[in-house]
C-alpha cells in the first residue's frame, strides 16, 4: 500500500467530521444519539476491500465508487445517530388572558381590555397576538396572529360563565394556543383570586415549555359587605308543628337593611334590622301546613347601596320536603288546546289520582321541586316550550329521585315536537331516531348565518346552529352557508344529521364575516338543495338585513323548487327588515324580529321541527299486544287509533302495544315502558284526546287503563331503616347517614352527588361512631345538588339494602365572597414561570422586547436520510456496472449517426476478436513457452503479460492496427478470457 491509495480514505473522514461537527456547531442540525459515530471505524475496512480488490475500472470510476461507498457508510452511521433539523424562531407569539369573572367590575375589565389594544397596535409587524376571556370557563376571543382586529368598544363575541375564577382553565388553553417552535409568552390581566382548579399543576408545565407569565394585576379591597351566609332548617319535620328558619348574616361593618324571608316564592316575615360587623342569626318561626316540596330564601336588602358592593351574596335558600300522598303532575302546552289533555285528566280524578296541571314554562327548574309528584306526564307539549335546564330537572327526577314520567304523543310530541337529543330523549324508552323506515321521507335543511354585526353574535350562530341539527332526524339532511375571508361558502354542504359530533366540530371553529350580498349565498344554497333527494327543502336565513336583497329571478327559482325560506331579523341597522319579510313572504316561509337573542334557539327548534312532519302517522291502526304486563291486566284488547307518532323502541325498553308490521325488525311501538335509573317511564305514542284517541277516551276500559298506567310509572314509596342528611360548609358539602335498624350491624353506604352542570360525583360514607356515617364532597357551583345514598349490609333475613334520599342548595358560587384582590398569588405565578409584573403605565416594550430570546426547535429528518440512502444505493451499483459511452450520447444529441447499422458493436466485437486471435497465434510461433509462468512469476503477472501487445514484428507482417476499442474494458476482459482458454487448452 502506499499512501496516494490511502489519500481518498483521508480526505472523506477529514470532509465527513467536518460536516457532522458543523452541522452541530453552526446549530442546523444535532444528533440525539452521538456515539452512534464510532461505527464509522468501519470505513477503512470498505477502503482496504476497495483497494486490495481487482475491479477492473479505470482509474477515475475506481475512486468515485468508493468515494460512493464510503459516503453510503457515512449516511447509514448519522441514520443511525437519529439526526433532528434545527430551527431557530425569532417570531414572538403573546396570548392575553383577561379575567371577566364576576368579582372583577366593569369598569377594571374595560381598562384592561383597553391595555390590551394599547399595546397590541404598537407591536412589532410579525410578531402574533391573541386574546382569551375566561371565568368559570374559558374562551378563545382572538387566535395568536399578527393582526389584531380589536378596537376599544367593540364587544367581545365569546360565552363564558363568570360566576367564577378558573386560571389553570385559563392558562392551560393559552399554553395549548401558543406555538411549540416560537418563543411565546403569556400575559395575565386578574385578580388573582381562584375558585376552582389548582393553578400549580398547570405552572410546571409553562416552565418546562419555557412560557414566561406576565401579570398585571386588577386591584381592588372592598371594605363594606353584607351577605347571607346560610339558612338553617329543621331535617324532620311533622305537618302542623310549629319551627324555626335561621338565618346566618354576615357584614364587613355595622349597617340596616330590610331582611325578607320568603316560602316558595311568597315572602311571609319582613323586617328592617340593624346588622353588627362579623356574624349574626336571626331565628324566624316558620308552620308547616301540609305535605309537598318548601323552599325557603333568605334576602338581605342594604338601607344604603353603597354599603353592598356585590349584590349575588345577598340571597340564600334552602328547603323542606314533607311526604304526603303524591300526585300527578300533568304538563301542557301553553298555547295548546283543552281537549288535548282534559279526557285524561278526568281519568286520573276518577282513578282516585291528586292531579296539579302545570305549564311548561312553569315546569321546576330542579329537580328536588318534583319530589312531591309520583309522576309527570308531557301532554303533546313541544320542546321549545321548555329550555335545557327544566329537561335535566325531569331527567334527574326519575333517574335519581324515583319519579315516574309518560310522554303522551300528539303532533307536538316525540320527535315532531323537537326531543331528539335532549335529557327527555335519554329518559324515554324510545328513540326518535327513525333511520330504518326505508318509507320515510327526510328532509333538508340550509341555514345561511350573517351574525357577525350585534353582541355576542357568532356565538349565538354556533349555539343556535347547534340547536336546530339536534332536534333533527337522523337521516335528514342540514348544511350551513357564511361568508368570510374565503367569500360565500358552504361551512359544510348538506350532511346528514346523524353525523352530528363531526358537525359540531366544524360549527365551533366557524366565524362568520360582514356578508356584502344575499344572491350568491342564497344560490349557493339553492343549488345544494336542488341536488338533494329530500322530499322536504327548507332554508333559514339569520341576519341584520343589511346585505343587498337578491334579485326576482332567483327568488323565483325558490317559488318554482318549492323551497321554503324563513328569515330571522337580529338588531337590524334603523329596524329596515322590508328586504327580510320580503323573502319570507314570497317563498311561503315565516318571519322573526325577536328582541332578544335568548329567544334565538327557540326559533331555530321550531323552523327545525318542519322537516319532523313526516314522523307523523295519520292513518287509523289496530295495536297488537307486546309483551304480556300489569298495565293491561284484565284487558283482552285495546280500540283502535287513528294516527301515531314514529319511534323506534330501546333495546331493554318493554313494548307493550305495537302496530301491525310486516317485517320484525321494524316495531312501531304504541305503548313503551322501562325501568330508568331509580325511577320508570312510558311513551305513549298516540294521544289520549277525541283526535287520534277518539275511540279510546269513549272505551269503558279507559279509566283503568290510565289509572294502571300511572300506578306502574309512579314512584313506589319504600320503607327505609337509613336517614340521611346534608348541608354546606364553605366550599364542600357534608352528607350524613345513620341506620336506624333494629339489629346493629355495618352498613357499606355509597352516596352519589348530582349537581349543577351535568356533573355526578360518588363519594364513599366513613363511619364516625355507632351506625352513624359521613363523607364530604367538593362543591362545583351554584344550584340544587341531589343525593342518593345506598347502604348494604346483613341483616335478620339475609342482605339487606338500604336507600336514602336528600340534598341542599348552593346560593351562590364563592367567587361572590372575594372583596379583595389577591396580587401575592399572581407574583407566585410570574416568578415561577419567569415572568414579571407589569403595571397600567407599562408599554409594548415591556412585553415585546424584554427579555425575548429566539427559541429553537427540532424535528427528526430520519425520512429524509432514508430517502437519500434509497437514492444512494442504486446509484453505487451503477457506477460498478454500468459502462457509460460520452461518445454515443453526444452523437445522439448532435443527431448523428442516426442512420447506422443496429449491429456496430457486434461487428466491432467481431473484428477485434480475428485481430486478437491473430496476435495470439503470431506471438505463439515467436515465443511458445510465454504461455506459461516462470518460477517466482504469478499467474497475474502471466495474464497481464498476455495482454501487453508485442513489441517486435517481423518484415513481412506489420503489427496489427491499434484501435479505440483496445482501450475499453470490454476488450480487455475478451483478450483474457481467449487467453485462459489457451492456456487451459
């Protein structure tokens, strides 16, 4: 070996360690697993295979592959190193967290909404803002961007629920908006106070993310406050006994006031009264005059208003449930007709039944008012009559509380009336989901939204869009229509409802813009409907009236297709809804000018529920018996109905009464029962009135067989050994249950804790003394929490197993008892994550400039490295094998030669093999033994001998002609094969 051989293994480890470490140094790129690199001591083994080989190859192609080789070995060894591209970000990203919670006034949230866009318009021209308002919960007003479209007095679009401070909520979703790859930074406009979560879970998370919090604290130190703490009531109460409400006040300073004390609703003490500073109770006797549901609330009203800086503090309540008989309780329409429900409530009065009729809108709003009911029974009463809060109130009644419930059907009930989706839907033992009715007509809907331009509008758009896919049926279709950055477009064409979790998705993320025109959003619409196979084409179209009307002729295509439209005027610009009632007239839909937007959802069920009229059945059917049950004991068969509404039954639900079908699988139920949580329900899905129930309120076995339909859905009332209590302390809840049974033994006692939001919490009871147990639950909000308490245990007969029955009420969230800033808590959290604490006077230097460092990022580019080795690989091979002729590829770029004879390389071969056996023969007459190796000579040196041409020539024949060809490879290997083969021979 000599070191020329070595100079290309030199070169490409010198030329390989200088790109590794520059790559490292130079910060493009690292390596996460850097001893990887030893691996490339392979290299001079490929080298010394290279060089101690015989390839065959000229000189220049001898070193390019292996140059090839070696790089191939040093890309394999940086795979294997796990290579990551560095980026480094010099774009800064801030997210703006103002807090609107309930203890912040208006005031301090406008001066901070106003720092906001004081220092937001002075930023730099790349660097990105956003904006999230948050309380209880929190939302995203602006994403990070670089502009900023918020001016002072513009009003912010986003829902929150104020009624509490929640900065881990806060912080967590400002960490989940900002970029991983960009230096980013938080800036916290509070008061620091928190009533929910636990801040110190989410700080380590900003610190390892190196997100600096800025705070800029809202102060504030309330030094005169009254509010009532708690009322206190007796547990165990007998009717006619006379008992004692007490009120617990509280007061910063001395001051006066009124004190109200009010039953149901109906104050029954009033008294003006001079409050100390701190605590004092107030013992108000209160006289029970017969079973049901009381609900007492405790107001305090300052002589002066100054004295009284939150006003949410000044009420609390609390209750008494004495058991008596239970009743019926039936709930109609309120604009609905007497003969809907007045046969069926002469049924109930003759069966014996106490019998309260009540409206929809003064259904309960919780669910500890329908203790007194054994039963509530839906008389064709459409949704919209209701609102979400009273639906979970009757859904928690039965499922924790025991009590019965029945949906009687009519034109306004089941799915027509606007139930899919909701908390009844869940109660009922039927599905207004009707997909399987190959028959069925669906329907479609387009739903144009220009919502952009009042209060909160796009939220509204969102909730109410939300609405109206709820209430549809599965197998109709909805799409919904904006304008925005992109023009008229469709959010999503026409869908079907039942994919209405991936609807939902992409309504949250909308944001509707200022639409310029009716027309094209309008044919946009016209054209999806038309391409729709649905029996039944509706639009909706919500907005301020301001964009311009759209032309006859396209109204006139609505007229044709029989394509309804309704319209919905918001806040319009001077009242001008000419152009809106104009659309609505002409195409035969309904107009809206509501004046306030809580009456928005409402509209949207109602213009919804036109596309649920083909789930009715007017034709006159003869039920058939189900299964065999007691609602129908001593009846043989049933009359006649003459229309129905469409359900499908549940899967554990009993149908006691179908209609005739041809096809098992397709049950149309009539009568539907089934056990839901502690209590039972029934859907009854004809009427019980002279319309569809005509022959059935005429049939002498009417009344029994309401009076038995009411007896299995009520409540049945069970004897208990386990008495169970509970009440407030701050912000938890204390429940305690004592067994009362004859035997002493240990009862295992589960308590389960329904609240406000949806929101259940089970909690297990510790025994604190003799049969006497008790837990403690976190409170989560305002409102009336339910709780259901089971205790197993052994008993005199074997297991036995005990239920108790109680809750309490929250008056107000503890957001409402913070008079004073906490500024301590919101320096902890700038000094652990980095941050600093600014001041009203601060400027945009102080949150743009200070302290900004680039931020890199990494990505793995493993792929990228597999690529390359793909590419290398073939390319190795081609360099080995591939014979290249330069002189053939410029003729045929210079077009010559095109004409020659296919067979020029054969007859080349050809003639250079006569020439070569030519100088064989000749050089064996001259030199026979050269053929053979002499001692100490090698067979290589023989082989390369042989192809050396000869160097004497005698006279009479010259030495053959040297062509281009001798030079190539091809007749060099030929010349040494035509050798062996002599010497073989």
């Amino acid at each position: 070996m000599t070191f020329r051989q070595a100079v290309p293994l030199v070169v490409f480890l010198v030329t390989y360690a200088t790109v590794c470490l520059a790559l490292e140094w130079t910060g493009r790129a690292l390596f996460v697993r850097p001893a990887m690199f030893a691996l490339i001591a392979v290299a001079p083994w490929f080298w010394w295979l290279h060089v101690s080989g015989f390839s065959g190859l000229s000189r220049g192609r001898a070193l390019a592959a292996l140059l090839l080789r070696l790089s191939l070995v040093g890309l394999f060894v940086m795979v294997l190193a796990e290579p990551r591209a560095v980026r480094t970000e010099d774009k800064l990203s801030v997210v703006y967290l103002v807090d609107l919670s309930d203890s912040i006034d208006d005031r301090s949230v406008d001066q901070a909404l106003g720092f906001v866009t004081k220092v937001v318009y002075e930023k730099p021209a790349n660097d990105e803002a956003g904006l999230i308002v948050f309380g209880r919960s929190a939302a995203v007003e602006l994403p990070p961007r670089p502009t900023f479209p918020l001016d002072e007095g513009i009003s912010l679009n986003s829902r929150i629920q104020r009624d509490a401070t929640n900065l881990e909520q806060a912080l967590s979703l400002a960490a989940a908006m900002l970029p991983e790859d960009a230096p980013s930074r938080i800036v916290l406009i509070s008061d620091g106070t928190q009533t929910e979560g636990s801040v110190s879970r989410i700080l380590d998370e900003l610190k390892a993310r190196q997100i600096p919090v800025d705070v800029l604290p809202i102060e504030y130190d309330y030094d005169e406050e009254v509010w009532i703490e708690r009322v206190d009531l007796p547990r165990f109460v007998k009717i006619g006994e006379n008992y004692e409400a007490s009120i617990v006040l509280a007061s910063l300073k001395d001051g006066e006031g009124e004190l109200v004390l009010a039953e149901n609703g109906q104050p029954i003490y009033r008294e003006q009264i001079t409050y100390p500073g701190g605590k004092s109770r107030y013992d108000i006797p209160i006289k029970l005059r017969g079973p049901g549901y009381y609900e007492y609330a405790a107001t305090i009203v300052p002589a002066s208003p100054s004295g009284d800086n939150q006003p949410r503090n000044n009420r609390a309540s609390n209750y008494i449930y004495v058991a008596g008989e239970g009743k019926v309780l039936l709930v109609v329409d309120p604009q609905g007709d007497r003969r809907d429900w007045d046969r069926l409530e002469r049924a109930l009065l003759e069966g014996e039944r106490q019998v309260e009729l009540m409206t929809a809108f003064d259904f309960p709003r919780d669910a500890l008012s329908l203790l007194p009911y054994d039963a509530i029974v839906f008389v064709n009463v459409p949704a919209d009559a209701f609102d979400a809060v009273q639906f979970r109130a009757a859904h928690d009644a039965v499922k924790d509380l025991g009590v019965g419930f029945l949906m009687v059907g009519g034109p306004n009930s089941f799915g027509p009336g606007g139930y899919h989706r909701t908390a009844i839907e869940e109660t009922l033992p039927v599905t207004m989901d009707v997909s399987k009715k190959k028959i069925l007509p669906k329907g479609a809907l387009a739903i144009i939204l220009h919502t952009c331009e009042f209060a909160e509008g796009n939220t509204w758009a969102k909730r109410i869009t939300r609405e109206a896919i709820r209430v549809m049926s599965g197998q109709d279709e909805v799409g919904v229509l904006l304008y925005d950055s992109g023009g008229e477009r469709w959010l999503f064409p026409l869908t079907p409802a039942s994919e209405y979790e991936s609807l939902i998705t992409k309504i949250n993320a909308a944001e509707p813009g200022d639409m310029p025109f009716f027309g094209p959003t309008m044919q946009l619409g016209l054209t999806g409907l038309l391409a729709s196979d649905a029996s039944l084409k509706h639009m909706v179209i919500i907005s301020d009236g301001d964009p311009q009307p759209p032309a006859p002729p396209l109204l006139q295509q609505y007229i044709d297709a029989k394509i309804t439209v309704s319209t919905i005027a918001i806040q319009p610009h001077g009242n001008d809804t000419q152009t809106m009632q104009h659309v609505a007239g002409i195409t035969g839909g309904r107009f809206y000018f509501p004046q306030d937007p809580s009456r928005l959802p409402g509209i949207f069920i109602k213009e919804a529920k036109t596309l649920q009229r083909n789930m009715v059945r007017n034709e006159t059917v003869s039920p058939q018996l189900g299964v065999p049950s007691q609602i129908l004991d001593g009846i043989r068969g049933v009359p006649d109905v003459h229309g129905y509404v469409l359900t499908t039954p549940r899967p554990r639900a009993e149908t006691v009464l179908r209609v005739p079908v041809e096809e098992d699988d397709q049950v149309d139920p009539i009568l539907c029962v089934w056990q839901f949580g502690l209590g039972r329900a029934g859907a009854f899905t004809s009427d019980l009135s002279t319309n569809w129930g005509a022959d059935w309120v005429e049939w002498e076995k009417f009344r029994a067989f309401v009076k038995q339909l009411t007896t299995y859905i009520a409540r049945v009332k069970q004897d208990t050994q386990l008495r169970l209590w509970s009440y407030t302390s701050g912000t938890e809840g204390v429940i305690i249950a004592e067994d009362f049974a004859p035997e002493d033994s240990f009862l295992s006692v589960v308590a389960r804790v329904t609240g406000p939001d949806d929101r259940t919490e089970q909690v297990v009871l510790k025994q604190i003394g003799p049969r006497r147990y008790q837990a403690v639950v976190p409170l989560w909000g305002k409102g009336n929490y339910q709780v259901l308490a089971v205790g197993e245990g052994a008993g005199a007969e074997g297991k036995r197993t005990e239920r108790a029955q109680d809750g309490f009420i929250v008056p107000y969230s503890p957001e409402y008892l913070r008079f004073r800033a906490n500024p301590i808590a919101l320096r902890e959290i700038a000094g652990k994550t980095g941050g600093s604490e600014l001041t009203k006077d601060s400027t945009t230097q102080d949150i743009y400039a200070a302290r900004r460092e680039p931020k890199q990022s990494s990505r793995p580019v493993f792929d990228w490295f597999l690529i390359a080795l793909a590419c290398l690989v073939p390319l190795d091979v081609a360099v080995r094998r591939i014979q290249i002729d330069f002189r053939a590829i410029r003729d045929w770029l210079l077009f010559k030669n095109r004409r020659g004879p296919s067979t020029e390389t054969m007859s080349a071969l050809l003639r250079r093999k006569r020439e070569v056996e030519t100088g064989f023969d000749a050089r064996r007459e001259a030199a026979p033994a050269t053929g053979r190796p002499t001692p100490g000579e090698s067979r290589r040196a023989v082989a390369a001998k042989a192809l050396r041409p000869p160097t004497q020539h005698t006279a009479t024949e010259p030495p053959p002609a040297r062509d281009e060809q001798d030079a190539t490879t091809t007749s060099r290997l030929l010349e040494m094969k035509r050798r062996r083969q002599q010497d073989q021979e």
